[in-house]
C-alpha cells in the first residue's frame, strides 16, 4: 500500500465540492462538508485513486498553517508513521500552505487549541473574537509570517530528507515569495529561499488559484491577498473563475471541474 499524506486548509480538503449551478448561498452552506466527495472528487482523492495511494488526509476547513505544522509534528512522530515506514511502503506528502490570517493557540479558558481568523468581520465565538483582535493589534506581521513560512518548510523539507521521504509544497490561493531574512531583525527583506520542492513552479502565480485563472484564460491577473473563504477580498481572480465555473460564488472554493484541472497539475509529481 503506498500512502499519500496531505495538509492544508478547505482547498485542499474539497470544501464544497457539493455545489451545482445555482445552488444558494444556504444550500452551500448545508453541504459543504460534503466528506464522501471530498475524499473522492477533490484533487488528492482523484490523484490517490490514479496513482494507487491510500489517502491519509489532516487538511481541514479553516485550518491555518500553525495547525497543520502542529498535525504533522504528532503525526509524523507517531507509532502509526513509524509503522509505515518501517513496512517500506512508498510515501508522498503534499503540503499545502494557507492565508497568513490564520493561527490556532491553545486556550487556558477551554483546554483546548481555538482557531480564529485574522481581519475576518464575523467570529464564531467571543473568545476567537478576543484572540482576533489581540494577535491582529500586537503580533501578527504578514511578511514576518511569510519568513516563518519558510523557516518551517526549510526545516519540514530536511526531515524527509532524512527519512526518504518525498514531498512537495504548493500555495493554497495565494502566492507567497518565501524568505530567508526576517523583517524583525532590521535587514532588508529578500524574497529569496532555498525552497525548491514547489508542485508548482512559477515567478508570480504558485498558487492553485491563480494558476486556474491561467488555464482559463486570463491574461492580467492581480495580486490581491485573499484572506479567508466566502469573503471576496477583491481581487479580479475570483470574479473570473467564478464566471468560469472554476470556484463557486458564496465560498469561493474550487468546483468538481476546479478540482479536476488541479489533479491535473499535480499529475506530473506521481509519474
């Protein structure tokens, strides 16, 4: 059995994969978390099935990349990882990053990790209301993230190394130029890394959704930073592929069409 591991946020995990053509916001919304499509429809569930891997998955909607850092360091030093390779089994891990406005911490108040999100105008609760606005007022750095981005990936890229390990790093629906100067330490900031295991190389558009607005068609695409899903965050690449049928109009997730287009990116990773 070869395994294919994956992580990322809801673009990665097939959120909405559900939808249908003039389907309403509130009917999005009953079927978003749609996990049989998911896991069968999505880009890692088409690309498993060609290729023969089994798919263990810890992608999850709304997950920031501290959380998904935080899945891989149990996973990854686990008695079920050590299993794996022990049994000598091929295996691929496909990593997807997020939006910097994100994060998880854990709460002394719940006993648990509370995710919120960054410049978001609704909040579940009060208390990811309260981690919101503190983290936005006194911590949160957008290029000094993008820099422990890259910390964190130099770092996750060694330890396959290491062990043998394949894997490959792709930009969720924003392109990050990755870092190896940090904004805190008063130098010049460099977009300059030594990251060379992207899925998906390209100058200016990495990420999965401007590279569906390329194979659409599009010429001049922006850059603008898309924050979180169902908020549009104005940039003209939304607008596109929803015209397109790439990405539907409330969440902006990628469509069963969208999902396709990706494996098809990612096909040259596997043969």
């Amino acid at each position: 059995m070869k395994y294919l591991i994956t992580l990322g946020c809801s673009w990665t995990w097939g959120a909405g994969l559900a939808y249908t053509k003039g389907m309403t916001l509130d009917e999005l919304k009953g079927a978003v978390f749609n996990k049989d499509l998911a896991d069968s429809i999505s880009f890692r569930g088409l690309l498993s099935k060609k290729y023969g891997y089994s798919n263990i998955n810890f992608s999850m909607m709304k997950s920031s990349n501290q959380k998904q850092f935080r899945y891989a360091r149990q996973f990854f030093s686990s008695d079920t990882f050590k299993k794996i390779k022990d049994s000598g089994e091929e295996v691929v891990v496909l990593w997807g990053t997020t939006t910097t406005g994100r994060n998880e911490v854990f709460s002394n108040e719940k006993n648990e990790y509370v995710s919120f999100l960054l410049n978001h105008p609704n909040h579940a609760t009060d208390i990811e209301r309260k981690f919101c606005n503190f983290f936005t007022e006194n911590t949160y750095d957008h290029e000094h993230e993008i820099f422990e981005l890259a910390q964190n990936m130099t770092h996750w890229n060694e330890y396959f190394k290491l062990l043998g390990v394949k894997n490959y790093w792709f930009d969720s629906f924003n392109h990050h130029d990755y870092t190896t100067n940090s904004p805190g330490t008063g130098n010049d900031y460099v977009n300059r890394t030594c990251i060379e295991n992207f899925a998906i190389n390209h100058d200016h558009g990495r990420d999965l959704m401007s590279q569906l607005a390329i194979l659409a068609g599009m010429d001049n695409y922006d850059s603008n930073y898309h924050s979180n899903a169902w908020i549009h965050d104005n940039t003209n690449r939304i607008n596109f592929l929803v015209e397109k049928e790439l990405i539907n109009p409330h969440s902006f997730h990628p469509t069963a069409e969208g999902h396709l287009l990706i494996s098809n990116l990612m096909e040259h990773l596997f043969e």
